[in-house]
C-alpha cells in the first residue's frame, strides 16, 4: 500500500465508522428507550444493548483468521452490508424477540467491522502519530455515539421512523466503504507454525502484553459502554422525559468525542501508563460524585455520563495505541480481536447485570458498583504496568512480526 493509499485509509475508516456508529446507536436508542417506555424492567432494556455486544465478541475471536483469508477491505466492506440488513429488518416490526435478533447480527457485522477497520488504521498511521490518529478514529466513534441518540427526538419531532432513517444512514456508510477495495493493506510474510521461536515470541507477547492490556480493556468497557446504555433508561426511571434521556446518550457520546484525541496526543508524549493512571483517577472521582449525590441524581447524571463516556473510553484508545506501539500484520489484527472481545465482555455484560442491580438495589447500588470497578481498573494499571515491563512509557517500538 503506497502513502497516497495509506492517508486515504486513515481518512475513509473513521469516516465510514462515524456513519456506522451514528446509524447503530440512533436504533438502539430507539428500541432501549421505546422498551422503557412500555414499562418494561431495566434488565430487559440492558439485553438489547447486552444482544449487539455478544454479537461483536463473537465476530471479533475470528475476526483475524477472516481478515487472514479475505483481507481487511473484503471483510470491512462485507461487514457493514450485514449490519444494514440487519437495521433493515427492524423496519418491519417492533417485537422485542427480533429486536434483540437485529441487534445480535448488528454486534456481528459491527464487530468484524471493528477489528479489520482498526487493525489496519493502527498499522496504516505513522508511529510518532500513532496516538493521535486512533484518537481521531475513536472520535469519529463518539461523534457517531453523540449524533445517533441525538436524532431520536429530532426525528420524533419530524415524524420520520427512526429505523427507517437508520437504515439510510447505513446504507451511506457501505456506499463510503466501497473504495476501499481498491486499496490493500500491507503484505506480511506468512508465519510458520510450530517452531520453537514462534511459539516462545507469541508466548512472551501474551504474557508480557496482552494479559494486562486484557484485563484494563474489559474493566474499561465496564465504564463506558455499560454505562452509555444504561443512564439514558435509568434516568427516564428517575424522572427525565424521553428527550431529555435522548440528550443524555448524546452528552455520554461527546465526551467519547472530545476527549480522545487528547488522550492520545498525552500518550505519544508522556506514555500510556502514565495517561491510563490518569484516566482512572477521573473515573474514580465521576463515580464517587455520582455515588455522593445517588439520592438526587439529576443534575449530576450529565458530567457523569459525558466523563465515563469520554475518560472511560479514552482507557480503551490508550490500548489500542499500545498495541500499535508494539506488534504488526497478522499478531496486530489477532490482538486488536481479543483486546476488542475483552472489551465487549464488560460492555455485554454491563448493561444486563448493571440493570438487574439497579432493579434490586436502585442508584446507590449501582453507583457503589462503578465505583468499585474504578478502583479495580485504576488498581491492575498500576500493578500491572509497572516501570520497567516492556508496557511501560512511550519507548521505541518494538516489533513483534
């Protein structure tokens, strides 16, 4: 791929993912929001969101061996055709069964797209920038997240059903995909299985690299993701109206827009490790405010949901950077898949459990939970990537191909 190629992948991924996500989260606003409304309890509204994200980790643990076959063009372009038959199907009914089957193959398509999309933008950036630019993807994802909740009320108000203008939205990101084919991602030599070098190399990058990385990812998806698809519906609980809880999923997606770029930018300076602790601290204090005002939460709802969406994700970016930092071809887009699947554990699993536990124990015990969680996240950073371990600061990259 020459550098005219490589710029325009780092240009047209974010921007098919920002229609992508815009599309995704505008449906599953509307069904969670519409499932809340008929009364239904919040454990309910988390299994659709938890229905999308089981479908993402299952794309995402074959994800490598399909981009290994097909390459990451195919399996982009591919990807988002089923994401939009399967918003297209939700345009024929409302009933919860194939709400929660549309938003299963949703998490599949959206998975695939995920890792090929990411993967090959890590690799595509340039080095010294590798910060900034998966900070410039992970905006356009929570630009996506900020918009799609954002066009409930606006296309309640003009009459439009919102399935309807989602699966438009869809179709124009797999119409932005198609010039990828044109483009192919760098060619790597094939590994050889079996031999004893290989099979040391990959044994040292799991256990030195990708098991802290893995157990960061899945407490930060529990942070954010969970929590994007659970306080617009908690806060309808608490006495919001519809589109006041609509503008609250659109305030958790601009902090994931706004502040990523900069949690980038910080980590090409002065490391992950030190921007990741960081990060946590944040989290920690959102949550104890939350924890602190859980008796009359409304006021405080907004700066909670925009700094988990945001600071919690920016942990994830800071992931991604990492691996940028240390591996490439075929390792690269396997360990983007699992650290994508570690993630989508937190967030499948979020919405589901942390419905049920505010159903039984309301806001105090559901804040006392991410609170709780936060520590644990700022904690196996701290522990985990200590100085001197080869995850520690912003040092040359080293390649493990």
């Amino acid at each position: 791929m020459n550098s005219r190629q490589s710029s325009a992948v780092l240009w047209v991924i974010p921007a098919v993912y920002f229609v992508f996500v815009a599309s995704e989260f505008a449906l599953m606003t509307h069904m969670a929001l519409q499932t809340a409304a008929q009364g239904r309890p919040v454990v309910v509204v988390g299994s659709l969101a938890t229905a999308m994200w089981v479908g993402i980790v299952l794309a995402s643990t074959r994800a490598h061996a399909v981009v290994a076959r097909y390459g990451h063009a195919r399996v982009f372009v591919a990807a988002t055709a089923l994401a939009c038959a399967a918003i297209a199907g939700t345009t024929w009914h409302e009933h919860i069964a194939g709400w929660l089957a549309s938003a299963f193959v949703l998490g599949l398509g959206g998975g695939f797209v995920w890792v090929a999309g990411e993967s090959w933008l890590a690799e595509a950036a340039p080095a010294e920038k590798r910060g900034l630019y998966v900070g410039l993807f992970e905006t356009a994802v929570g630009l996506g997240l900020m918009v799609g909740p954002a066009m409930v009320p606006l296309l309640r108000w003009l009459d439009v059903p919102v399935p309807l203008a989602s699966t438009a939205l869809m179709l124009l990101a797999l119409l932005v995909s198609l010039p990828l084919l044109a483009f192919t991602a760098p060619a790597r030599p094939t590994v050889q299985a079996g031999t004893s070098a290989d099979t040391a190399a990959d044994a040292a990058a799991w256990r030195t690299l990708m098991f802290p990385l893995l157990a960061v990812a899945v407490l930060s998806g529990l942070m954010e993701a969970g929590v994007s698809a659970l306080l617009p519906a908690i806060s309808m609980r608490l006495g919001m109206t519809l589109e006041s809880a609509a503008w609250l999923g659109a305030v958790i997606g601009a902090g994931s827009a706004l502040l990523q770029p900069p949690a980038g930018h910080l980590a090409d300076r002065f490391g992950v490790r030190h921007i990741t602790l960081a990060a946590w601290l944040v989290v920690l204090v959102a949550n104890a405010v939350l924890l602190m005002a859980a008796s009359n939460p409304l006021q405080v709802l907004w700066f909670v949901g925009f700094t988990l969406g945001g600071v919690g994700g920016a942990v994830y970016t800071l992931m991604i950077v990492e691996l940028g930092n240390r591996l490439s071809g075929a390792r690269l887009v396997r360990a983007i898949g699992w650290l994508v699947v570690a993630y989508s554990v937190g967030t499948a699993s979020s919405p589901a459990l942390g419905g049920a536990l505010f159903d039984a124990t309301g806001l105090h015990g559901l804040a006392s939970a991410l609170l709780f969680l936060s520590a644990a996240g700022l904690a196996v950073t701290y522990l985990a990537l200590t100085p001197g371990t080869p995850l520690q600061g912003r040092k040359p990259p080293v390649r493990v191909s």
